[in-house]
C-alpha cells in the first residue's frame, strides 16, 4: 500500500496481492470528503466490521476489501489490515460508500496528524473564499 497526500485529495494505492485481496488497486479521498480522521485500537474499530462484501478475511489474520457497518444500515466500510495490529488508521467519509475506511499503516499518528492538518487547511481557504 502507498499513501500519498496530494494538494486536495488522498490517494491510496494498492498492488499485487494488497490489489488482489482488497479488490480494488486505487482509492481517492478529496480532503473535503473527510468528516473525521482517528487512530484506534484494532479491536475498537473492528467492532463496528460488519459483513463482508467482497474482499478477504480471515479472523485474526486479515480483514481487506469492503464491509458493512454494524448497526449503520447502507453504509459501507473500506478495510486494509493484516494481522492484528496494535492501532489502525481510520477515515471517517461524507460518503456512504465507503463512509470509513480502515488502515494498518507505520506511524498511523503522523499520518492522521498530517490528514487533518490538510482538510483543515483545506476547509479555511473554503470559507474564507466563500464571501457572504
């Protein structure tokens, strides 16, 4: 997996067998489709995995592709986590699929730091050009 933080909009790219098991090679986030980013316990966030849709998953060992969100109906979650990390990534979208999109990644906190910093950023030069 790469993340890369672009001038507007994260994008998340997956290959070989990440492709493969998570169903899709690409992700683009636009900073303004960011509602909130977390850094959570692996078991907190997988609490609120629902079913899953297409991708693959093996208790304990992996969770990637797209889930349901338990007690949310119609919403859909984006999963990349292997094995059982300590603390996951999670994006919380204005989209309903995915509406959060879950990650294990090195050094979720400077990630999510960065993320909010950007869409923050991003939501000021908004207002600010928005006039009356």
């Amino acid at each position: 997996m790469k993340l890369s933080l672009e001038s507007s909009w994260l994008e998340i790219r997956f290959s070989g067998l990440d492709a493969l098991l998570c169903v899709r090679r690409h992700l683009v986030v636009p900073y303004d489709a960011i509602r909130e980013v977390a850094v959570r316990s692996f078991d907190d966030a997988a609490l609120e995995r629902g079913w899953r849709i297409v991708g693959g998953y093996w208790p304990g060992r992996l969770a990637t592709g797209r889930f349901t969100w338990k007690r949310r109906r119609g919403l859909r979650q984006f999963w990349r986590v292997y094995g059982h990390p300590g603390r996951v990534l999670v994006i919380g979208t204005r989209w309903r699929d995915p509406a959060r999109i879950v990650l294990a990644a090195p050094d979720v906190d400077v990630i999510a730091a960065e993320l909010r910093r950007r869409a923050t950023q991003l939501a000021d030069r908004r207002e600010i050009g928005a006039g009356p």
